[in-house]
C-alpha cells in the first residue's frame, strides 16, 4: 500500500498534527529505529529534523539530514525513508505547504513574479539558521498549546520561514526550488510522467504535480502525447507487466504491485483485455516455452 502524506498521519494519536488554512503542520517522535517506509508527497513539503538522524531513499539517490537540518520536498516525491534515532528519539517537524499559500507567498510577501530556473536538486537539504530555528520551536509550542488564533498564527510562521530562507546563502537554490514547484511546462510533464509511471497515482495527482487542473493536463497530455492520459498510462504500465510475466519468477501479485496496480483484480481485468489471456496464463505460456 502506497502512503500519501500528509493525509497518511490523520487520525494517528501519537502525532500532533493541526491545519493551517489548507496547509498542513505536523509534529511527531519515533523513539526506535523504523525499517524503511514507503511514502507519497502529495503536497510540497518542509521537514525540519529535530533530533536523531532521517534517510531518505529516492530512486536516484540518497538524502540525508541530521538534527538541525531542514528537507525541502516537491510535491510528488515518491520515497522509501527510515529514522536513524542512534542514542536519542526522533522527532521531525513536516509543514505541508498550500499551493495557495506558496504562490501568496511568492507574489505578496517575496515580491517575485518571475524566478529564472538554475540547476538544483530537489529533493535538498539546508542548515538552518538560528532564526529559523526559533521560528520552527515557535510552531511546535502552537502544536503543543493550540487555542482559537493557532492556525493564523501558524500561516504566518510558515510565511517566516521561507522569508528567512530567501534571506540566507541558500537564497539562489531556494528559489529555483520554488520556481520548479509550479513548472508546468511540457519538458516538466513529460519528466513527471517518466518519474512516476509505474506508481499507483491518479489523474488528479498527476495534474496537481504539474501545476495544472485536471482538464488542464488532460489536454495538455493528449497533445504531448497524443492520447488520453488514462489509457496511454495502461498500455504503458501493461506493456511493463507483460515483460515482467515472460522474463522474471514474479508472481501476479507482485508484478501487478511493481506495475503502479494498487488492486490486483483491476490489473488481471486490464491485462486481459489487452493480450485476451490472463496474466497467469501468461506466465504459464512461458513457463511451456522454456
């Protein structure tokens, strides 16, 4: 099953987690070491380390980030992570920022209007400065003690830390992160769906990650693409499945889950429809032809 955070922790007792407008703001502790988690960004997100030490393991490399240290993530990252807590817990910050917010932020408060894209890595990791810091342990004192002006206040202290952000040496690099945020050119399409074709995301996940509304990318992607995002993405995923069904000891389960196939029956209905045969028919017409 695929996490999508920052929906994932609603309802976790453990976690104190609180809206701030549409943004969310999450504070929580590990006290062992975690195995690696599987997870979906599916909002652009902050998450500020606080104690022990946060792997993440993206599918070109790894990140990680010690006490004290603040990932910047795109929305639509698609991650494994594990908590090193060592001699201490862990504890992490995660603020889940609103495309509302960020672009108010970008227009009123920042003044920027145009952001000339330079090389960067996103997903990035920053120190942070001591008045982010103290920006940061103000918003956990709101978490702890909430009353009725906590999530005002909470908008306001997001807008703070990426003021401070564009005020330090890091002010370039954030930036471009921010500029790719809302890149919705065809160059950041086509790498989107390269990025996530074999992931069980939807249509609408696909536009937001875009920075399009959903007919928006429809459009766009059939003329990128020239079909309908739907049915391109499952003959693509199928055509994936298919090879995996002649060429790896995979059983049906695991490919369809390997493929971005959240439900096995819908993937067995689909793969019959394209190749007139099941999947494990499939895998038995290879097994007779070796």
């Amino acid at each position: 099953m695929l996490y999508r955070f920052p929906k994932a922790f609603e309802g976790v007792s453990s976690i104190k987690l609180k809206h701030a407008g549409n943004s969310v703001v999450v504070w929580f502790r590990l006290l062992d070491r975690q195995e690696k988690a599987e997870g979906f960004l599916t909002e652009n997100t902050l998450v500020f380390v606080i104690r022990g030490t946060k792997q993440i393991h993206l599918h070109d490399r790894q990140l990680t980030a010690n006490a004290g240290d603040l990932i910047l993530l795109k929305r639509g990252t698609y991650f494994m992570s594990a908590f090193m807590t060592g001699e201490t817990d862990y504890q992490a910050l995660m603020v889940c920022a609103d495309d509302a917010l960020l672009r108010s932020f970008l227009q009123d408060d920042a003044g920027i209007t145009n952001i000339t894209p330079v090389p960067h890595q996103a997903p990035m990791v920053v120190p942070c400065t001591a008045a982010v810091l103290q920006v940061r342990d103000t918003m956990i004192s709101y978490l702890e003690h909430p009353h009725s002006n906590t999530t005002k206040l909470l908008e306001l202290k997001i807008r703070e830390v990426l003021l401070l952000l564009l005020s330090g040496s890091y002010q370039q690099p954030i930036l471009s992160f921010l500029y790719h945020m809302f890149d919705s050119s065809a160059e950041s399409i086509v790498l989107t769906i390269k990025s996530h074709l074999l992931k069980p995301i939807t249509l609408e996940e696909y536009a937001k990650m875009c920075g399009l509304s959903l007919s928006a990318f429809k459009r766009e992607f059939s003329r990128l693409y020239n079909a309908p995002p739907k049915k391109w993405i499952n003959e693509e995923r199928l055509k994936h499945a298919h090879y995996l069904l002649q060429h790896t000891p995979l059983n049906v389960n695991e490919i369809a889950d390997e493929c971005g196939f959240e439900h096995v029956s819908y993937f067995i209905k689909q793969y019959k429809a394209q190749y007139g045969t099941t999947p494990k028919n499939a895998q038995r017409t290879k097994t007779a032809i070796y």
